[in-house]
C-alpha cells in the first residue's frame, strides 16, 4: 500500500522554506515529479516566495579580474548561480544593485578604436540581456566622475527583490573643470535628462574605483582631495551636497560606504590593529552644532576585533592578517542588504558575514581590481514541462545553473541533463 501523499498546501509551504542562495536546491525538487514541477513554475508559488524571503542573497561577484586585462567576469560565491555568460569582454563592472550591474566600456588598445555610441551598459545576468546606454549630452571632459544603477520605481512602493525586468535609472555625477553636475538616464524615455549643477568642489575627485551606496533615497560617492568627504545626490531632484568625515589617520589604506541596519549612512574600515570599525551617521542628541558647524555626527556603531576570529575554526586563518609582517587587511566591498563585507588579506578574499560574524574564503583564480558584490533572489523557472519523462532519466537545468559540483552529484546518482527542458534566466 502506497504511503499517503501530503496535502498541497503542505508541499508547498516546505518547498518555500529553501533558501534563496541555492537555487540548485529548488532545481532538484522539480525533479520529484510532476506535480512539484508545475508547482515551482507557478507565479502563486514565486510570489510567496519572495514574500517570505525579504533579503536578497549574494548571487556572486562581478570581478574585474587581472586574466582580462580588466574586464568583468561574473565570480560565484557559496551559491551555486551561474549566469549564461560570465564574462562581459571590454566592459569594467561599476555598480551593481536590484538585480543590474552597471558597466562601463573599457578604452581600447591604440589603433583598435571603434566608433561607439555608448560608454556605459546594463547587463542583467538573470535574463542575461544588456542595455548600452547612449553618450552623456555633454560636451566638455569629465575630470572624475562615479555613477550607480537602481530600480525607477520608489523604494516605498517596490521592495527591490524582483524588479530586474523593470524601468531602471542611471545616475552620473561628475565634476569638469568649472563646476560638479548630475545626470539621470531613463530606461522608459532612453535618453539622459538635463545637467543639474553644484558648486565646484575644489580638489576634491571623485573615487571611481568604489561604488556609491543608496541611503535612506539618497546616493552617497567618496570624495578625495585635502580630505576625505563623501558626496550626497538625490535621485529624484539631483540635488548635492557634501558630507564631511571624521578627520582620523587610521582610514589607511581605504574606507567602504555602506548602508546600516536602520538605512542610514555608514562607513566601514579596518585600523592597523586589525579591528574592524563599523561608523554610523547620526543626527546630534542634542540637536546642537557640532566643531565644524554640522548637526550630524559620526560614531561607531559595532568593532569587531578580526584576530579575535581566529579562535573558530571557520574563521580568518592567522597568516591572512599578516601578524609576521605588515598587516594586510582591507575592505573592498559591501554587499548592501545583506550585511556582508568582503575583505582583501594576505590570505586572499574573505567574505565577512556581520550577522554571524563567519568569514568565509573566495576562490578567484585571478588577482581582481575591483570587486562588485550581486545580489538577487533567483529560482529557475521551469519553461517546458517534464512530459514522457520515465523516472530514471529526469531532465534539469543546464550545467552552468547548478554549478559543477550538483552537476556531477546528479549525473553520478543517475540524473540526466538536457538543457532544453528548465531554462535559466526567469528569476523569482
């Protein structure tokens, strides 16, 4: 007598219950039969899944890689992701944020120009479709300049984690030799919008070499110069501003922008003690005025003592901080949402987990630049039904979706691939 089989409502709840970070792990349950099959490929199921995952995972990393010269290559962390196409040749990864990265042409070598319309781009490497966006409506150069990627529709009214497919904005901030101004692309009119312009900054240029970061619905870009400051753009009207910081020495040698638990600015740093300073921005008690005229304040929010991580097992070897000679310990990247750091160190490239407090070593094959952490939540959808399959040779989603490991794990317990029944590149 055959067992009896759990009510749907109960199938589903447990099928909702995967994490997002392994979308192996939903490949390999559409493979039960068909009833869970059609049940992941249905839009009910995708929508509750988002509901119940409200944070997006890191998918992987967007590396400029030294193998490339430069170039972008999609890096998969501890999920098991792969886009369809990993490298973006001539293309350096910028910014990455609600499911785009944003991409700027690489300069070609001499005598190998091409006439381009196009400097920057917007790949999605879900669907795995990029956007070249047209040149600035700007005639003079650009001395420095930054620029990020976000969703068009406001952060009260989207929650970011399925909006890929949606109108995207681009903002650019840049300052020439007379002044500092702002532009802002539309995916839905394709075209740039007027300069709005600020005041000149003086010396200050901006960091190209880091993202900016979206507080509170306002972009944030580090600013160099006599002293480090941070620039403050609004999407919405183009209106900037600069933030001063704290005028410490212990930044050396960098500083990461980073979003906070309650949304609002922060930066992170490592000091040459190995302690991982975590700042925050705040409005004075008091209300009052502070030495250099500002209402707002920077204090430190969390210190995390990285040599004190040395005591698990799981965590930063001793060599990666190089306790035998000079320290090395950077931070290069945030993964905004998630709450992970990523951490340059003599050992190599640690992501930093600040819920858990877990390190957990990145294999990259190559030196990087630049690092540009992804986040999405992504389940295959299935786009062919599993019909007139027998239950010994079940169909799944290409190689490159799974990952090498679940792709040998399947063909070893005697699952068949055929990339032509699921599809990558419909996320949830």
């Amino acid at each position: 007598m055959a067992p009896p089989q759990l009510p749907p409502e109960i199938v589903e709840d447990i099928l909702l219950r995967f994490p997002p970070d392994h979308p192996a792990h939903v490949v390999r349950a559409a493979l039960v039969c068909k009833h869970w099959s059609r049940l992941i490929a249905g839009g009910d199921f995708r929508r509750r899944y988002r509901q119940r995952h409200r944070e997006a995972p890191v998918l992987g990393l967007v590396a400029n890689l030294a193998d490339t010269g430069g170039a972008a290559r999609f890096v998969p962390t501890r999920c098991a992701f792969r886009p369809a196409r990993t490298e973006r040749p001539g293309y350096r990864a910028h910014d990455a944020r609600h499911g785009r990265v944003l991409l700027n042409r690489m300069r070609a070598p001499p005598g190998q120009e091409a006439a381009e319309d196009s400097a920057l781009a917007v790949w999605d490497p879900i669907a795995d479709e990029q956007r070249r966006l047209p040149l600035l409506p700007r005639p003079r150069y650009v001395r420095t300049w930054n620029a990020a990627v976000l969703c068009a529709t406001a952060a009260a009214a989207c929650d970011h984690l399925d909006c890929h497919r949606e109108p995207f904005r681009v903002v650019f901030v840049g300052i020439d030799a007379k002044e500092m101004f702002a532009h802002v692309y539309s995916s839905e009119s394709a075209a740039w919008s007027e300069a709005t312009t600020a005041d000149h900054p003086g010396d200050d240029q901006l960091d190209v070499a880091l993202p900016g970061v979206l507080a509170r619905d306002a972009l944030y870009f580090l600013l160099h110069g006599r002293e480090t400051r941070i620039l403050k753009c609004d999407p919405a009207t183009l209106e900037m501003s600069v933030v001063r910081l704290l005028r410490i020495h212990s930044y050396a040698p960098r500083i990461v922008l980073m979003t906070m638990e309650d949304g609002g600015l922060g930066f992170a740093q490592v000091d040459l003690n190995c302690t991982l300073r975590l700042w925050s921005m705040k409005i004075r008690p008091d209300g009052g005025l502070g030495a250099d005229g500002d209402t707002r304040e920077w204090v430190i929010s969390r210190a995390i003592d990285l040599k004190a991580q040395l005591f698990t097992p799981r965590q930063l070897p001793p060599h990666a901080l190089g306790f035998d000679a000079s320290p090395l310990c950077v931070v290069v990247a945030f993964a905004d949402g998630a709450g992970v750091i990523f951490l340059k160190t003599n050992d190599g490239l640690y992501s930093f987990d600040l819920k858990s407090d877990e390190a957990v070593k990145v294999d990259m094959s190559s030196g990087f630049y630049d690092i540009i952490p992804f986040m999405s939540i992504y389940t295959p959808v299935l786009r062919v039904a599993t019909t007139g399959l027998d239950s010994k040779r079940k169909c799944v989603t290409m190689q490159t979706l799974i990952g090498q490991q679940d792709f040998r794990e399947m063909k070893d317990s005697g699952t068949y691939v055929q990339d032509s029944i699921l599809r990558p590149g419909v996320g949830i």
